[in-house]
C-alpha cells in the first residue's frame, strides 16, 4: 500500500517539475535542444511539408533511396519533429542501422539532447540503449557520441540517466556489455543517487548484475 502511494507521489512530483521546465518554452513556441557547442532554444519543427514527412517516413521504413532523395531535396536533417526527435532519432527508435549510417554521413548530430515530451531530454544513444538495438549504439559510439552523458528531467522526475543506465533499465544485456567496453561509467549515480548496479538488482537481471561487478561496480 505504502509502495503504490510513494510510486504515485513520485509521478505526480515529476509531472509538475516536467510542466514547468517546458512551461515557458511552449508558451515562446520553441523547442528546447541542447547540443555539442552549449545550450539553446530552437523553433518547433512540427514539420507537416512533405520533405519533413517524405523523410521520416524514409527513415521509418528504412528506405535508404528515399531518405537520401529526401535529403537531397533539401529535407532539414537535423529538425526536431514531432516529440520523437531528428530522423537520428527515428533510426535509434526504429533499428535502422543503415538509415542511421546514412544520416551521419550527412552531418546528422549524434550527440543532440532533443526534448521528447514525458521522455525528457535525451540523445539519440540514450533512445538507441532504450530500444536494446545494439548495431546502432555501436555505430552512434563509433560516430563520437558521448557514453556518459546524462538526460534532463523526464515526466517521473528521473535525472542523470545516462545510455547505460537506460539499457541497463530496459534489461539489454548486450547494449549494457557494449557500453561498458566504450567506457561507460558503471558507478554513476547522476542526480537520483541511483547507481547501474541498484537498478540491475531492482530488476532482477542477474546476468547484467554479473557484468556490472565483474566491471568495477560497487
């Protein structure tokens, strides 16, 4: 009983943190975007022209003729659309490697914090450890994406969630072996004081608790 009402407590907490970050935002009509040269504001790329849609269509299909048209005729690679992020975005959430692959050769930004909504600010590493789709996590890595970077507040109020952590959360125990070979931090507690190991034991996930100690966590 006293559980469901923390947890409760808990989620209403984080929904009203989460309105009032994004409060100010919404009512400028902007987005809020975080990437590698600092912090800004962005216009809302809702996008309903049909290269925004053409493009992100492309991208969820994994068609990779029709994104590169798409991106040839002039299709804003980097573009928050919607409250699921860049076409990086779609490929991480979808497993399109090859789109992905693609759109980096393009300049997409791999290390882009978008707002998505009750998500919260994350990078496309974070959403690709999320999913467990462990092609791309190694192909966002190889592309410099930042292993140890931490998300902004989300809807449960949960900050400090690096790709890790989220892969660890979602019990993916390859994305978690393959973090962990590229330097992932196994002992970050971010703003929760939560460490990877807590949450693999809170879990249940005795072959990720067994990688996590073999790895150095406490």
């Amino acid at each position: 009983m006293y559980y469901i009402i923390g947890a409760a407590l808990i989620f209403v907490v984080g929904y009203i943190i989460y309105k009032a970050f994004n409060k100010s935002k919404e009512d400028e009509n902007v987005l809020y975007v975080s990437q590698g040269d600092g912090v800004g504001f962005v216009k809302k790329s809702y996008s309903t022209t049909d290269l925004g849609t053409s493009l992100l269509s492309a991208v969820k299909e994994g068609d990779t003729d029709a994104v590169l048209t798409s991106l040839d005729n002039g299709a804003d690679i980097n573009a928050v659309y919607y409250d699921e992020g860049t076409a990086l975005f779609y490929a991480a959430m979808y497993g399109k490697t090859d789109v992905a692959r693609i759109l980096l050769s393009r300049e997409a930004d791999v290390n882009a914090k978008v707002s998505l909504g009750a998500k919260g600010c994350m990078t496309a590493l974070m959403y690709a450890a999320d999913k467990g789709h462990s092609e791309i996590v190694k192909l966002f890595l190889d592309s410099g994406a930042d292993v140890n970077v931490e998300n902004d507040v989300d809807i449960f109020g949960f900050v400090g969630r690096t790709a890790l952590k989220y892969a660890v959360y979602g019990n993916h125990t390859d994305v978690v072996r393959i973090l962990i070979e590229r330097g992932a931090d196994v002992n970050a507690k971010g703003r929760t004081g939560s460490t990877e190991l807590m949450m693999a034991v809170a879990k249940g996930n005795a072959d990720i608790v067994d990688i996590l100690l073999k790895n150095g966590a406490v």
